[in-house]
C-alpha cells in the first residue's frame, strides 16, 4: 500500500504496484488541496489583512466558506480514491490544532499556513 499527501501526485503514481493507499492524512490533504487552515475559514475576523486578502482570493466564487473547505476536500479525497479504484484506501481524521492568535493563522502557501502536528 502506499502513503499519499498530495492529491495532485496520486495519478503520478497510480501504475506502482500497490493494493491501494494505506494513508492518506486529512491535514496534508488540506495543505496541498484547501491551502488554508479551516479555522481561518471560519473565523477570517482574526486574521491580519494580508492573510484575509488572500483568504479571498482562495475562496473567490464561494458565499460560504465552509462549502469551500468540503468541496475542495472532498475534490481531494476523491482524486487519491480514484487514482487507485477499485483498491482501498485509508483517510486518516485531523490532528489540527486550534489556532491561538491571528499570527497562528493559515492561508496560502506561507510556512504559517502548514497544519501543525
């Protein structure tokens, strides 16, 4: 079985020989398919302005930003799963920590906007 962080790489590697994806971890899913921490998503009136302009670029199109999160995640999970059909695949839930100031923020590609363990 293979690990997988990165939706986009699952149809790279989708001829290895491998009985479907033993994990494929929920934050990294986030990182590289939603690009920002959920909690910005939800509370963007803590965030500084650069991180909020950016929050807004990444959301553009959406009125609810909880809809972006499950439309972009959901995009992801399903692009690993189809990357390996019919073989199985394991999604392993969120360890995200909960952010404790606006500077713990996340949004866009900025080391800042990585999950934390």
């Amino acid at each position: 079985m293979l690990n997988l962080a990165d939706p986009s790489a699952a149809f790279r590697w989708w001829r290895l020989p491998a009985d479907g994806v033993g994990l494929a971890r929920l934050e990294f899913i986030v990182a590289h398919q939603v690009k920002v921490h959920p909690m910005a998503l939800l509370h963007p009136e803590r965030l500084d302005a650069a991180d909020r302009c950016a929050v807004d670029q990444l959301t553009e199109g959406y009125l609810d930003r909880g809809r972006y999160f499950t439309d972009r995640l959901a995009h992801g999970i399903a692009r690993i799963a189809a990357s390996r059909r019919p073989d199985p695949v394991v999604v392993r839930t969120s360890d995200f920590k909960i952010m404790s100031t606006p500077s713990s923020s996340a949004a866009g590609p900025s080391s800042r906007s990585r999950p934390t363990r």
